[in-house]
C-alpha cells in the first residue's frame, strides 16, 4: 500500500508539473509525455477505432501506474527500509506489481472495466449476444467465452506477478553475493521487465477491450 500511495504520488506530480509547463514550445519532458501519447493512442486508434477515445484511458493508465511501480522499486534503498512484526522483517516499501493481491485486483479492475464498457457501447442486449444465443454451436462459444473471461483473472494477475516477483529475487540474490557489479546487467534487464509487462497488461486489456466493445455478428452470419 505504501509503494502505490507513492507511485500514485509520482504520477501527480508529474501530471502537474507537466500541465503547469505547457508551451508551444515544449520542453525535453514535455516531448517525451507527447510523444508516448501520440504512439499509444494512434496505437489504441488502430485497434478500437471510434471507440478509442473512451479505451485509451484505461490503457495509458494501466501503463503508466505498472510501469512507474515497477521502476521505483529498481531505485536504491528503495526496499531496505525495514520494520520487525511478529518476529518477521517486513520491507515499508515494496513493488506492488510483485504483490498477488496487487495483481489480482489489477486484473479485476481490468476486466469489470472491459464488461462495463461493453455494455455502454452495445446495450444489455448486444452484450448479452457475445455470451448467448439461440444457435447451440454459438452458445456453446459463448459460454467458452465466458470461462474465458473468468481464466483471465488468472493469467493476469500471474503473468505480472511471477515476472517482477521472479526479478526481485534474482536481483536480491544476486546483490547479496555481489552487491556493486554484478546486479548491473540484472537491473537493466529488468527495466526492460518493467517496460514489457507494463506494456503487455495494458496492450491486452485494450484489446479484450476493443473486442467485447465491437458488435457481435447475428446467429446467422459467419
């Protein structure tokens, strides 16, 4: 909870920062909070099209808290702060993403989202369509869709946590038998971690986005 209050925190302030700074004639920060707009939406346009604006939200705020919680926790001393709780020494600070019950309720964010912007789109009634159908072979998809939709809780919220839970230990092995050399090539090899799991979790969750928003064909048509 600490780290994301301070992840929360970072992004704030940034956003502040950054709308306090507007200018034609932007500055190196500014260019780069542009530039990763303009590739992520053109992005999200590619793929959802008119619905873009409304996913796009979803999508860079995924990005950008993963990503962030993900780098502050590489920053030096950032989990040797300590506190003793019933004989067991407990890190103040800790990744979220490497955290379960972080994950997890990512992925649960991620998926009601996705439900509660298909029903804006297309209705209870053309929400209702991916799942039901008086065709058995198109109910029998849709209720294949439904486990689906279920068994993505699951491989989101392990997919991010095994990734950056797995980096943690490696760099804290690694730094207790080298602390000043040898965590180098590990602690750039998991920025790249940061970066690809950010982008993958919200990558995904535009597109589980984008399809359930999209209308489902009719029970005749292929």
């Amino acid at each position: 909870m600490t780290s994301t209050l301070v992840t929360d925190a970072v992004l704030i302030a940034l956003v502040i920062v950054i709308y306090k700074g507007l200018s034609l004639r932007p500055g190196m920060l500014q260019n780069i909070f542009e530039m990763v707009y303009e590739y992520t939406f053109g992005m999200t346009k590619d793929v959802a099209d008119d619905r873009a604006p409304s996913i796009f939200l979803w999508f860079i705020s995924f990005f950008l808290f993963i990503f962030f919680a993900n780098i502050l926790g590489l920053l030096p001393g950032y989990g040797a702060i300590l506190f003793k709780k019933h004989n067991e020494i407990i890190p103040i600070f800790r990744v979220p993403s490497s955290d379960f019950n972080t994950t997890f309720a990512l992925a649960c964010i991620s998926m009601v989202a996705t439900h509660a912007l298909s029903v804006r789109f297309l209705g209870i009634k053309g929400y209702a369509k991916h799942f039901l159908s008086l065709n058995p072979l198109l109910l029998f998809i849709g209720l294949l869709e439904f486990v689906s939709e279920l068994t993505k809780l699951i491989s989101f919220s392990f997919r991010l946590f095994g990734n950056i839970f797995a980096g943690e230990v490696v760099l804290g092995r690694i730094s207790a038998i080298a602390a000043y050399i040898a965590p180098v090539p590990f602690l750039m090899l998991e920025v790249m971690v940061a970066f690809v799991q950010a982008l993958v979790f919200a990558m995904l969750t535009m597109i589980f986005m984008s399809i359930l928003t999209s209308s489902h064909p009719e029970g005749g048509e292929s």
